[in-house]
C-alpha cells in the first residue's frame, strides 16, 4: 500500500499578496491588484506584468553572495513555515528533509543590473556574485538558510518546474533517502525573459485573456510558493502526480494535447481516482492561442464540460518556472477550511466571450462553490515549453 504524503504547511508570496491569507482573500475576490504597466522590461514600450509589491528583505551577511530578488522570495516564503520545518527537523535530523525547488529566471534580473553597471563604470559593483544568478542558487540558498544538509537540487524544466518538484520529492522520500521534503519554487521578473517572449510575439497587448475568442498571448509574472511535504497528517494531501514529455516542438505545444491528456490520466492513476471525483481545475490557461486551443482540447476529452475550472494567470501573470508550485498554493487555500471556509473556486477572469473553435469548458466566475465533502480532490496543470508535462492532484487531507 502506498504511504500517504502530506502538504502539511505553505508559504506563498504573488501578485495577490503575501502571505496565505492575503493571497487567500485576493484569490477567491478575483484581485488584479498585482497587474500593472512597467516601462522599464522591453525598449520603448510599456508592458503589464504581474509585479509583487510588498518590500522584501535583502538576506543577511552570511548568505550575500545568493542576494538575487528570486532567493528573497523564497526567504519570504520559507519564514512563513519556519515552525513547521524546525519541528520536522527535531523528528527527522536536518540531513533527512530534502530541499527541492524550481525556477527557471533565478536571478537573472540581478545580473542583468550588474551588466549595466559593468558596462557604465567598466567595473562590476561590489555587491554582485554569479552565485546570484546561477539556476542552483535557490535550493542551495534556501537549504543552507535551514540549516538542512540533505539532499538539494533545483528543477529547471520552464513552466513545470516547481510543479514537477512534488513527483521528484516523493521518489526521494519512496526510496528512503529522506523521510520529509521543502519543496517549492520562485521565480522574478525580467528583461531576458519579456524580451525573449516579445520576440516570440507571445506576449499580450494588454492583460492575458484566457480561453477568450480575443486572446492574444500571456501576462508575464513573479512569485514563489513552498511547502513542507510529509508523513504527519496536514490540511492537504497529495494525491496523484502525472509526468510526460511530448516534445513536439520547442516551444509549441502538441496541437491535439496528447501529452497534456496523457498527465492528467496518469496523476488520476496514480491517485487511484476516475475524472468524477475532480471537484475543480487550475488550468494552465497562458491565453496563448495555441496553448489554450491544446489544453481545452484535452480537458474536454477527459472530463468533458462538467468539470469546474479556472485559469489564475489573469489575477497573478504567467510566473513562469512558480506558476506550478504558486497554483499549486491556490490549490491549498481552495482546499484548506481555514484560508477557505466559504468553499469558495478561484475565479475565471476574462472578458467573457467564448472561442468557438474551442470545446466548452465549465469556467467558474466570482462566487463559486464546491460542495462540502470530506474528501476532495482538486488537479492543477503545467505545461512548459519543449513538452514538458506536469499534472498535479491534491485533496483534503488528515
């Protein structure tokens, strides 16, 4: 018999707010405080994107050559579950909790101002350290700030990253070789990466409009999510996770969703659930019109039109290697009585009309709920580009 894994506790820091109840009252309010118009990420053209406003604290002496804004998300994160680590650390020892975080930016963004600064003072400023921006910094970051020295590693697969960290921790903790795991992920604004997505013509003209007739492309965002996973019951259970690779193209998605299709059939699988028992959805839901024509196409071949569903990016931006473990976190709000005690759906916001190439899909407005059931599951999408699949399912839990 498989060993139930909990999500016993999370942080998390979007657009929406900081904190599991700010971005709680935020998500099921349908917020869009965190969008706003920036000037200063493509040349000559002012951009929205999902910003976090909320000041974040530059981390402390010992830990300067990791100071990237992507390790103060996650040091913002990680505070909000101190307890819950340091008391799985007196269960455990620090070298049996496993570190493992996504992201696909790091800190970019950091040398890319230091790139400025070297190019106008021929000099490079003291405060910078390629250790910032390196993809290993944040599970090396975040595994040295808790003082754990087991296992640590980062998952780089773009939109999939920090989705596909629950998979891998469960295999570490399966195989013995740790019996708890931080997972998560952040990830941050930047210029290469709108840039790299305005080339692409992938970004939208105003805010991202998913699963719309109108779409015209993604609302880049930032944040960071993490979690404690483990055997001692929680509020949340993991369920079932689903992995696949289509490689149909680099960044393209396969236009028949098999690869989509094949994730979600085998976290329902592995969950040893059938497509009823799925009370809700996060899309992946980019607004892109070839990502949300594949993903519509999929879900309409699982589930059909009951299902109810919703994309998030609208209220946070597309947060790139963070949407999975961030929607991952809407999934636990939705889930946990106490950040959501109305049962309340996070909201589909869009301007409402359909695309009639597209199959129907159940997209719940401001307001809806689910019904009350001691046990519920709920599955969030990730999508990354080169194929990379990653369907998750979480359900009450204790």
């Amino acid at each position: 018999m498989k060993s139930a894994l909990f999500v016993t506790d999370c942080g998390v820091v979007t657009p929406l707010g900081r904190g599991k109840q700010a971005v709680a009252q935020g998500l099921f309010a349908g917020s869009q405080r965190g969008i706003v118009a920036r000037e200063d990420l493509l040349p000559a053209r002012a951009v929205e994107v999902g910003a976090i406003q909320e000041s974040l604290a530059p981390l402390p002496g010992a830990f300067a050559v990791y100071d990237s804004r992507n390790n103060r998300l996650m040091q913002a994160v990680l505070a909000e579950i101190a307890a819950a680590i340091e008391n799985a650390k007196s269960r455990y020892g620090r070298d049996r909790i496993a570190v493992i975080l996504g992201t696909s930016t790091s800190g970019i963004a950091d040398g890319e101002d230091a790139l400025m600064d070297y190019r106008r003072d021929g000099a490079w400023p003291p405060r910078f350290d390629y250790r910032m921006q390196e993809t290993g910094s944040l599970a090396e970051f975040a595994a040295r700030s808790l003082g754990l020295t087991g296992l640590a590693y980062t998952i780089a697969t773009a939109c999939s990253s920090s989705a596909k960290v629950f998979a891998s921790a469960r295999r570490l903790i399966r195989a013995g070789l740790a019996d708890a795991a931080v997972v998560g992920g952040a990830d941050t604004l930047c210029r290469m990466t709108l840039n790299g997505f305005a080339s692409l013509e992938a970004l939208s003209k105003g805010r991202c409009n998913p699963f719309s007739a109108h779409r015209d492309g993604i609302t880049v965002g930032e944040g960071a999510a993490v979690f404690l996973l483990d055997r001692e019951p929680g509020p949340v259970r993991l369920l079932g996770v689903g992995e696949t690779s289509d490689a149909h193209h680099a960044t393209a998605p396969d236009p028949e969703g098999r690869g989509a299709g094949q994730a979600m059939r085998e976290a329902l699988e592995d969950a040893e659930l059938g497509p009823d028992a799925i009370a809700y959805v996060n899309l992946h839901g980019t607004a892109t019109p070839l990502n949300d024509a594949m993903e519509a196409k999929a879900i309409a071949d699982l589930f059909g039109s009951r299902v109810p569903c919703s994309s998030t990016k609208a209220m946070t931006g597309h947060m790139l290697g963070a949407a999975g473990g961030c929607e991952a976190a809407f999934l636990w709000l939705t889930l946990n009585p106490q950040t959501n005690s109305e049962r309340l759906l996070p909201p589909h916001l869009w301007d409402g009309v359909p695309d009639p190439a597209l199959p129907t899909l159940n997209l719940v407005g401001r307001g809806t709920t689910f019904p009350p059931s001691p046990q519920t599951a709920m599955l969030s999408n990730s999508f990354g580009f080169g194929g990379s699949n990653m369907a998750l399912i979480l359900g009450s839990g204790r």
